[in-house]
C-alpha cells in the first residue's frame, strides 16, 4: 500500500514539474512580449515626437505663406498704383499733345507797324476753333529796351474740356462687385453694338466677343460661389476665372477708347466706368473681411491676426475687447492695418482677447464687420 502511495506521489511530482515547466515557459513568453511591448511604445514615443515637429513645421510653414501672401498683395497693390499714374501721364501727355497741336502754325513771320509790333500768320488756318490773341507789347511807341514796356504774353487756351476714357484696370474691384459690373458692361454693349463697329473690327467679331464675355461672367460667378468653400483647387479655379475676366474687359475697354476717342457720350453707351468726364469710379461696398485667424506672436503678449479683405486696395480697422463680444461699447480700436494682417501688441497675459475687423472705403465709409475670433494671451 505504501508503495502505490509512492508511486502516486512520484506521478504528482511529475506533473508539478510538467506544470512548472509550463509556467517557465508562458513567464519567458510574458518577458518576450513585454520586451515588445516596450520596443513599441519607445517607437510610438518617437513618432509622436515627429508627430509634434512636423506639425510645428507646418504651422510655422503656414504662418510663412501667409506672410508671402500678404507681400505678394501688398506689390501687386503697389503694381496697380503704379499703372494707374502711368494711365494719367499718359492722357496728360496726350492732352498737351493736342494742345501743342492746335498751337502749330504752318509759317509765322515777324512784322512791325508803327504802333505795334506783333506776330501774324502768312497763311490761311481753316481751322475752326478759336485762336489764341495775337502776342503785343503793352506800349504803342515802344523802344525794345524801355523801361516800363513788358511783353504781355499768351492768352490762355479756352479749351477747358478733359477726354473721357473707360476703365480697363478692374482689379481694384472687390470680388463681388466684378460680375455685376462686367454684366452691365455686356448689357449695354449688346444694345449699342452698332456703335463700336470700326475696321477692322466687324459687327460678327463684336458679338462673338460679347457673347465669349457672357460665358467668362457666368464661369466666374459660379467660381465666387465654390470659393467659399476655401478649399485650395476651388480658389485656384476663382483665381484663374477673375485673371479671365478682368483680361476680356481690359481688352474691350481698349476698344471703347479707340472708338470714343474720348467722347464720354460713347463711352457712356459702353456701360464702362469711366474717369476724365462726369464718369468716375464709383465708391463701390465691399464685404466683411473673411477667414480671420489669430496666432500668438514671436513675443509675449502679442498677438498675429491674419485675413481676406474684399479687394486689393484696402486699409482694415482691427478693434479689439476682453469682454463679453455683444456689448458694442465694449469695443476698442487697436489701429489701421493695410493688407490682410495686422500685429497686436501689449495685452496682458491670460486675457482672452475677440478681435474682428472691418474694411475702410475711400468716401471713408466702412464694410461690414467680420466674425470675431478669439484666443488666449499669453
């Protein structure tokens, strides 16, 4: 009986020692797996090392398009200007042009009478308009050196009447504005096509380039609609569909003048703006700037606030307030910004600061504001 207790036992032990076999087993399996488990976490340690960089990377990338954006806004409003001086030289070059024509005699010669001494054509000017007064001196018995006898000069010119010329520089219109004035354009020239029909232009050209215009103003009013959406293949399409239109109506306003040669009456049935006459630019609305962003500064207590004007041409007020955004009275001016960014400076740490901004017309008059953004000084 004892020995089949033994033998028992012996079995026990032997499955105890199958059993403790297993355990060493599943325990080395356990450290493997925990060695893994702490090979991955160093590793997901790391990548969200990376994680952070890349997204730092891409904010200050972000940040640096911005900056590039609003540089790029500010020459291509400096561009404009530059054109727009270069447009008024040219018509006051043109001006004295026609003045100095109309001063052009064929063949003058001095000649002298007893009581005065004058300049007088030797032929026949069949031209129309009045002449200036013949040039005399002031005494009738003049010796050309006596003292008190002064030369009386040109009477000036009568013509007081400036050329009037249709606009053909449409970037400084806000995005809005662009489609209804190109339809009025269109409209109108579609009704007065017969007068802009001048070789080699022929009235079938004139209308297909009209009718080519109606297509590029549907295309880009549909562009201004999917530009909300401010995904960047929809503001591309915008982008290329406004350079379009401002292309067509550029060459069309060069059109008008050839034909107007400065008659604001036709280039009044143009449907263009127009400056020179009783024409000029209207001070047109814009929109409230949109996309506000705020970001903190490169210094403590500043803050970076970046936005879309409605236009190229634009001085923004940006105001400010640490309290409840509702209350108007609450509001404070923090200055006049050009372009689409502006710096704040001086706030005070752990604020929460709104900030909304609004477009400033040359009648001086303001766009609406746009939606306020807010963040944390710090």
């Amino acid at each position: 009986m004892a020995n089949e207790y033994s033998d028992a036992a012996n079995e026990y032990s032997d499955t105890a020692n199958e059993y403790s076999d297993t355990a060493n087993e599943y325990s080395d399996t356990a450290n493997e797996y925990s060695v893994a488990a702490n090979e991955y976490s160093d590793a997901a340690d790391e990548y969200s090392d990376a994680a952070n960089e890349y997204s730092d990377a891409a904010d200050e990338y972000s940040d640096m398009a911005d900056e590039y954006s609003d540089a790029a806004n500010e020459y291509s409003d400096a561009a404009n200007e530059y054109s727009d001086a270069a447009d008024e030289y040219s018509d006051t070059a043109d001006e004295y042009s026609d003045t100095a024509d109309e001063y052009s005699f064929s063949d003058l010669s001095r000649h002298f009478t007893a009581k005065t001494a004058h300049f007088s054509p030797q032929t026949t000017n069949n031209n129309t308009t009045p002449m200036a007064k013949s040039l005399f001196w002031s005494s009738p018995s003049f010796v050309w050196n006596k003292k008190g006898v002064v030369w009386n000069g040109m009477e000036p010119d009568q013509k007081t009447m400036k050329k009037t010329k249709a606009i053909i520089n449409f970037t400084i219109y806000g995005d809005a504005e662009l489609a209804p004035t190109a339809q009025t354009i269109h409209d109108k020239m579609i009704t007065n096509v017969a007068t802009f029909v001048v070789a080699p232009l022929t009235l079938a050209v004139l209308q297909a380039l009209l009718a080519a215009l109606q297509t590029l103003i549907n295309t880009y009013a549909q562009a201004l609609a999917k530009k909300a959406s401010r995904a960047s293949d929809d503001i591309l399409a915008f982008n290329v569909a406004r350079h379009d239109l401002e292309g067509a109506l550029s060459d069309l306003g060069g059109t008008v003048n050839h034909v107007a040669q400065g008659d604001p009456v036709i280039v009044g049935l143009s449907g263009f703006p127009s400056y020179g006459g009783a024409s000029a630019l209207p001070n047109a609305t814009r929109q409230a700037p949109d996309n506000l962003r705020l970001a903190h500064g490169d210094l403590s207590t500043t803050v970076k606030a970046h936005y879309h004007p409605d236009g190229q041409h634009t001085m923004n007020e940006v105001q400010t307030t640490t309290g409840d955004p509702n209350n108007e009275a609450g509001w404070v001016t923090a200055g006049f910004f050009g372009g689409g960014k502006a710096l704040l400076t001086g706030l005070t740490v752990g604020t929460t600061l709104w900030v909304r901004v609004r477009t400033r017309l040359s009648n001086n008059t303001f766009s609406p504001w746009s939606d306020p953004a807010k963040i944390t000084v710090i």
